[in-house]
C-alpha cells in the first residue's frame, strides 16, 4: 500500500515499512566531520508565530543530526523578514544543547519576506562565526518561499562561494521559488519541516558523500518517487448573472449580464525524486516467531509484539505450555445452531492454542472430535506426532450442520473416545482423560444422563461457552470450576490460559 509522508504536502510514495526505515535511520543520523551550518529563519508575516516556532523545532530537531563541537559542526542562526537579523554566530555556543536552547529562546520579529536581502546579507559578510571556508559551508534557509523580491541572483552568487544551500519548505510552501534557492540538484536539497525526521535524514544524504561519511555498515542512500505539494489561491469563472447599470439617459439603469469571479484555494503537484539513506533492518530477518509482529527501535534494536499464549522469550516462544501429561480430546459443537461463523471461531481457538501449548517435544496426546446429529472423530487421539501436521488437520475440519445432540455427542466420547493410545509403543496409556467441549448452541438432547455416564468412566469435562450457555455447561461438567464462559469473540481466545490451567489441574488436589 501507498503510505503519505507528513501531512500530504510532501508524500514519498513507498509502503509504510519503507517510511519506518528511512524515519528510523534519520533519527540515528549524526554528521561528524568539519562542518560550517548556518541557519537562515523566515521570520516574516506571512509564515505567522505558529509556523516561525515550527521552523524553530525543526531547527533543533536538525541539530540532533549533526556532531556539535568546536572542531567539527558549528551552527549559526539569522533571522530574516524586512531585513536580516543575526541572532547568533557559529563560534557562540560549543555544544548541542546550547545551540538547542539559543534557537528554543529566539523571538518572532515579523516584517515582509525579503530573502533577496537576507542572501546578500550573506555575501556581504560571510558565515558570522565561521572558519572562512577552509571547511565546507551549508546553509539551511527554512521558509515557505514567498519573497517580495527577486532571489535568482544572489541566491546563484550564494552558491558559486562556494555553499550548499538546502530550501525547507514550512507550511505551504511555494515549491518553484524555493527550487531557485536549493543547490543542484534540487530534489535532493528540497526538504519540508512538516517531518523532522525525514528532512534531518535528507540533509544527511545530501552530504553523505563527501562531506559526512559515517554512516552505519550497510546503509545507502536511495531514490525514492516522491511529490511536494502546495496551496495556491486560483480565480475561477463561477459564471454571468444579471446586474444593473447606468445608462446614458438620466434617472435610468439597464439589465445587463456580468461575470462573477470566485477566489479558491487549490493544491498544486510537483512530481519529484527524494534521496533518502534506508539502513538495514532488524526485523529484516524476521526474529519473531508464532505469528508475532517485529517493531524495530533503531538500527540494531527490535521487540516483538507476541499473540496471546506466546512471549515466553523475547521471541514470542510458547509462553504456556502443557507440561501435565494428560490424554486430550477436544469435542466441537458443529450444528446449526453454532452457525458456520462459531465454528469457525472455535477453530482459530483451538489451532492457536494447541501452537502456543504444544512444543516440537511433546508427546502428542491430542484429538479433536466434532458432532451435530453424529460424532466424528477426524483426528484421533495420539494420531500426529508432530504439530505442523496436526494443524493441518484442524485446517481440513468442515463445518456440518445438522441438529445439536450434544448429549449423544458426550456418550459417543465417552465409549469411543478414548480408545488404547500409547504415548510410545512400548508404554501403555494409562494418563488422566479430558474433554474439552466447545458449544455455543442449547442441546436439543438431554446432557445429564450422558454427562454422568463419562465422568463414571473417568472422564474430566471441561465446558466452553458463550456467557448465555453457562447453566447447561454447570451441567455437563458438574462444577463451575470446570466451565468457561465468554462476553465476545476476542474475549474467547483471551481465556486460553484459564483453559491450560485447568486442565492442568487433573490429578491435583484442588482439580
């Protein structure tokens, strides 16, 4: 899928985790060499308080790219509006947080936007501050590029110093006017202050090469088709309507027709490339297993958000487990009355529980059975030794049906349910049976008769349900300790450790 990068007005048109690798290696950025950076802020009307403390953050937010320090990066600030305003020379503060909190304290002057003057402001007196060239100079002009003058020549002039000039839009920018400030080639000195981040991983592309070499082991700077977008007020025909006028006899007016013009507010689309660095992912190699989902932090650093059941690791490995040896079948409503939808519900329970609790070691002492009118037992007990093939057997079972027997169901199990199932074949099965019923439907049968007959044969009963079937389910089992009940179909599989812990309590004294 598309995913828009900040607020529409510049969109890089790369899938969502793209524009987490290039967010993430942004925030990681630092620039380390010899570096002259020299800010210049738009302090004009027309970019208004709101968007003068925008460029501010973003000003700061750049800083954190860049290794502050006397004998490497020094950064400076002028503010420009009616005339330039120098506000601090780059030989001022020596670390990043003095910088940080210069800009933090720096006041919204106002006035018209004249960046003609702000540029020559520049040629005439340099970089305040800076080493005179003997390192190399970047300016970082952050406006939304609505000069009252022209810009074309001393912007040129700027750039044969030679400095590196990047153009960052703020609010809707004027994208032509601010292509004319940019060094060549513009699509990669063009950056937009709406994502920090992005832009703090622009400008570190920018001058990856030659200027800032650190990067990371495999990373790279990459081409990615983006488009910048503005406002622009257009005049649009709304059509002719009737008006009166005068006319050359006195005391007289005439019906005459008259255009009417309306003023709207359109945007306008500016197809681009954007040059970004992208760093290897953590989660590239997919270290989260059982269906769990990698977050990365950072280059090198991950977590993963686990399915319920699972997070015994950092992995997400089975976090429960059937440790207790017992001989498990699991009896599915599948009538009419469970509808395809339940059915299928209980399903999905039932395959992510057996993954989280079953591991590749376990002897498989599982069985499903499913019933309407009949009892089918597809997966017999202690049938699959290995748990990729006893999924797909659950994958393969079918919705039915027919009438809700559940009552002949229990007493089919009760007879037929349990036959000899070794664990290895040479040891004889003698493990506490359960069975765990699963119904969202009444019995159209009687369940206590058929109920009292398995418990006689030795048969733990557990009972899972909607909340409304809980009194038929008390019956089955004999005791509310051995029934769950469930308000929505999240809520069931959030019960997955209520089940473990209940069957695992066979045998036990208070089991």
């Amino acid at each position: 899928p598309t995913a828009l990068l900040a607020l529409g007005i510049q969109q890089i048109h790369v899938g969502q985790e793209m524009i987490g690798k290039i967010s993430a290696a942004g925030q990681l950025m630092q620039c380390s060499a010899s570096l002259d950076v020299l800010f210049l802020l738009d302090g004009s009307y027309s970019i208004g308080k709101g968007s003068f403390e925008r460029a501010k953050h973003f000003a700061g937010k750049l800083c954190d790219a860049l290794d502050i320090h006397p004998d490497r990066v020094r950064v400076g600030m002028i503010q420009f509006s009616s005339t330039p305003h120098l506000e601090f020379p780059l030989d001022s503060y020596l670390t990043k947080q003095e910088v940080k909190e210069r800009i933090r304290r720096t006041v919204f002057r106002g006035g018209s936007t004249e960046t003609g003057q702000a540029l020559k402001y520049i040629l005439h007196k340099g970089f305040p501050g800076g080493r005179n060239s003997s390192v190399p100079e970047v300016l970082i002009i952050i406006s939304d590029g609505k000069s009252q003058g022209s810009t074309a020549m001393p912007a040129m002039q700027v750039k044969e110093r030679p400095t590196t000039v990047f153009a960052v839009g703020i609010k809707f920018p004027r994208w032509e006017e601010l292509q004319v400030l940019a060094s060549e080639p513009p699509e990669r000195h063009l950056l937009f202050a709406g994502d920090a981040d992005d832009a703090a991983n622009g400008l570190y592309s920018a001058l990856s090469d030659p200027v800032c070499t650190a990067t990371a082991p495999g990373c790279k700077v990459e081409s990615h088709p983006c488009e910048r977008r503005t406002l622009e007020t257009v005049k649009e025909l709304a059509g002719s309507y009737v008006c009166w006028k005068g006319s050359k006899q006195p005391n007289a007016v005439q019906a005459s027709l008259c255009p009417f013009i309306r003023w709207k507010r359109v945007l306008i689309k500016y197809p681009s490339r954007c040059f970004r660095t992208v760093c290897p992912d953590p989660c590239d190699s997919q270290p989260c297993q059982n269906g769990g989902t990698c977050v990365p932090e950072g280059l090198d650093r991950y977590h993963c958000l686990c399915l319920l059941g699972y997070g015994g690791d950092i992995h997400c490995a089975a976090k429960l487990s059937l440790e207790c040896g017992v001989d498990l079948l699991f009896l599915l409503d599948s009538s009419a009355g469970v509808t395809l939808e339940g059915f299928l519900r209980f399903k999905a329970f039932l395959k992510r529980f057996l993954q989280a609790m079953v591991g590749q070691d376990s002897p498989m002492s599982v069985g499903v059975a499913q019933y309407d009118d009949d009892v089918m037992v597809p997966i017999e007990l202690g049938q699959h030794k290995d748990a990729v093939s006893l999924m797909k057997c659950i994958d393969a079972l079918n919705f039915s049906g027919g009438r809700t027997l559940t009552g002949r169901a229990l007493q089919y199990i009760a007879q037929h349910g349990f036959r000899s199932s070794p664990v290895f074949a040479d040891v004889q099965d003698d493990l506490p049976r359960v069975v765990v019923l699963l119904t969202d439907s009444k019995s159209q049968d009687s369940v206590a008769e058929a109920a009292k007959y398995a418990k006689d044969q030795n048969l733990f009963l557990i009972g899972i349900g909607s909340s409304f079937m809980r009194a038929e389910l008390t019956t089955v089992t004999g005791n509310p300790q051995q029934t769950i009940v469930y308000s929505d179909p999240q809520d069931l599989f959030n019960r997955m450790p209520e089940l473990q812990r209940k069957i695992c309590s066979v045998g036990n004294p208070e089991g």
